[in-house]
C-alpha cells in the first residue's frame, strides 16, 4: 500500500520512519525543495523509539506525491489544513482516504473544502485528537521520536473509513472511535496543556531561556488552570452530547505507565522530558494551539450558553500579550458554527 505523508516536519519524518519499518510504500511531500533533496539524498533517521535510518522518497510536487496512494496523512500544522485541503481538491483520486494528524478542526475544515468530492470519489475523512508520536527536532533529516500506546479518532461515517480503522487498529494498541469529526477536535489534549503553561512562562520565553517545558515550568498552579479549562471543555461536551475524556485520562491512555494525577503524568513521564519551551512566542503552542485549539471551545460554549470563565482568561491575556494574534480575522475560528452544531446531530449529511 502507497501512503503518501504530507509535511516534512518532526511528525512526518516519524511517521514516514513508522511506515517504512511496517513495510508501507511512503512517499514524504514537504513544498521545500532543498528539504527534499536532503531526504533524498541522505535518507530520514530516528534516533528514538525506532532507532533506525531509512531511505523515503520524498518529493515537492503534490500531484505526483499524492497520486496512487491509497491513504494521505496530513501533518502540517493547523494553520495549514485549510490551504492542504484546496490544493488536494482537484488532485484527489477515487478510493482514497485522508487522516489529520492532531486535528483542531482539520477533518471539518476538509470536510467544507471536500464536501462534494466525498460522494463522488468516496473519499474517507477522520483526524486524531492528539499525535501519536512525541517528536524533538535533531536536523532536517533527523527526529527523537517516541510512538504512543493510543490513538483518538474522530471519522466521517458511512464514507470510505474501513481502510483508515484498519490502519489504526493493526498498529495502535487501544484505538477510540469517536462519533463524528468534531468530537476529535473537542477531545484534543495538547491546547489544553500547552497555553496554560505558556501563559505562566512568558517571562522565560521572552527572554529566551533554555527549559524544560514539563519540568519546573509546570508548576502546580499551572496544572490546577489547566485542570479548570478542561473541566469547561468536558462541559461543553456533555452539552453537545458528545463523549468525552478528561485530560488525565487521555494522557494515562496514550502511556504504558498510568498516574493518579496529571501533575505526575507529565512530570514523570520520560518522553514528555524531551519537550523543550518555547524561545519565543511564534510557536505553535500559541499560533496552533490558541486559534485551532481552545478559542473554538470558547465560542462553541458561549454559543451554547454556558460561561467559561477560566477560557475567557486565559484567552484575553494571551491575546493582549501576543499582538499579532488576531483571533476574529482568520483561521479556524471563521468557521459557521451553526454548520458545526448541525454536523454534530448529523443534519448536514
């Protein structure tokens, strides 16, 4: 089977490693044409869970990229989903299915790009709600890469998913499905973590100091807002009669080693280690995980009305501190929440 992984970035280099040592036949698209003759030429290699170096096709020409696979694993970061998903329309081939990698709204957002090609091509669509892999940069070619034990899925039913759940089920050992494409964008844990923990070290980042971003940094106070922006999302869930984990338990499931609470969960965990903080605030802690991340589960539970109080904080401060982001002119936030509550109870289809 031909998979076709389309961002040469931290994930999709381990991916593209992941996929190789299972005997896939890869090809790694990065729009970087120096990127992919280093691939190339000197092949990707992890120096992690895989240990091992490999050689992948890589290439900068998407139609040739795409063209054949029989799954397209998307792993740009959010911002990116919404231009990947217009340059695929006219590209894609009958048959095929696309995965998101850490979704924020990636699947809904192809889905409006997509909507009619689904039908005609019978296309399958889903997103995770988290990555499967931790992944710290090395090099362009290189990755310390850690796999997770589980995966969150959020797919679009009655469509072309078999191809996509049997991916998962035969490499991932515990596999959620989840009710619809949204629910995974609701169940996503790392917005949730990450600007809490930003929010509470931007003195450290400014000043671009050297951390770890789960040790010290993650202090108890740090935790206990997370904590009370989870509970938020969990209520916005059980409005929208959508299942739901709590972020605690979303973090023992992707781990062997289970905590008793989400301070251990992260302090203790030897791959959450290998994070580093920010050095500075164009990061995608902040352009990725505010916009595509909890600013959605803001509007949905205003919309719904219910308050959010800790949400509204954290958002207000962040959008004071960082002046470039403009959370009312793009992105994922433009979308017509309307058509997600009705995607939600299924009257869109």
């Amino acid at each position: 089977m031909k998979i076709t992984v389309i961002g040469a970035g931290n994930t999709g280099k381990a991916m593209a490693i992941f996929l190789t040592t299972k005997g896939y036949d890869v090809c790694l698209y990065d729009r970087k044409q120096d990127k992919v003759d280093l691939i190339n030429k000197e092949g990707i290699k992890d120096s992690g869970s895989f240990n091992t170096e490999c050689k992948v096709k890589a290439s900068s020409d998407l139609k040739e990229a795409v063209s054949g696979s029989e799954m397209i694993f998307v792993t740009t970061t959010s911002d990116g989903h919404l231009d990947v998903a217009k340059n695929l329309r006219d590209l894609l081939e009958k048959d095929q299915s696309i995965v998101i990698f850490n979704g924020n709204w990636g699947a809904y957002e192809f889905y409006e790009v997509l909507k009619d090609k689904i039908e005609e091509l019978n296309l399958g669509l889903a997103e995770t709600g988290g990555m499967i892999f931790t992944s710290k940069y090395i090099s362009e070619r290189e990755v310390l890469a850690a796999k997770k034990e589980s995966v969150d899925l959020g797919i679009l039913n009655g469509n072309n998913t078999e191809k996509i759940l049997n991916f998962f089920n035969d490499n991932m050992n515990n596999v959620t499905v989840f009710e619809n494409l949204v629910a995974a964008s609701l169940n996503a844990s790392n917005p949730v973590i990450h600007v809490p923990i930003v929010a509470f070290n931007l003195a450290r980042i400014e000043a671009g100091e050297d951390f770890a971003f789960y040790g010290p940094a993650a202090s108890p106070l740090a935790i206990d807002y997370v904590l009370n922006i989870d509970k938020e999302r969990l209520a916005l869930c059980d409005k929208l009669g959508i299942k739901a984990k709590g972020i605690l338990d979303i973090i023992n499931g992707s781990w062997k080693i289970k905590h008793e609470n989400l301070y251990d969960a992260l302090h203790l965990n030897e791959s959450y280690k290998l994070a580093k903080g920010p050095k500075n605030l164009h990061h995608r802690y902040v352009f990725e995980d505010i916009p595509y991340g909890i600013y959605p589960v803001k509007v949905l539970s205003n919309q719904m009305g219910l308050k959010t109080p800790y949400l509204d904080g954290i958002i207000g401060f962040m959008g004071k501190a960082v002046d470039w982001l403009n959370l009312e002119e793009e992105g994922v936030y433009n979308l017509d929440y309307k058509k997600v509550l009705n995607h939600v109870s299924g009257l869109d289809k």
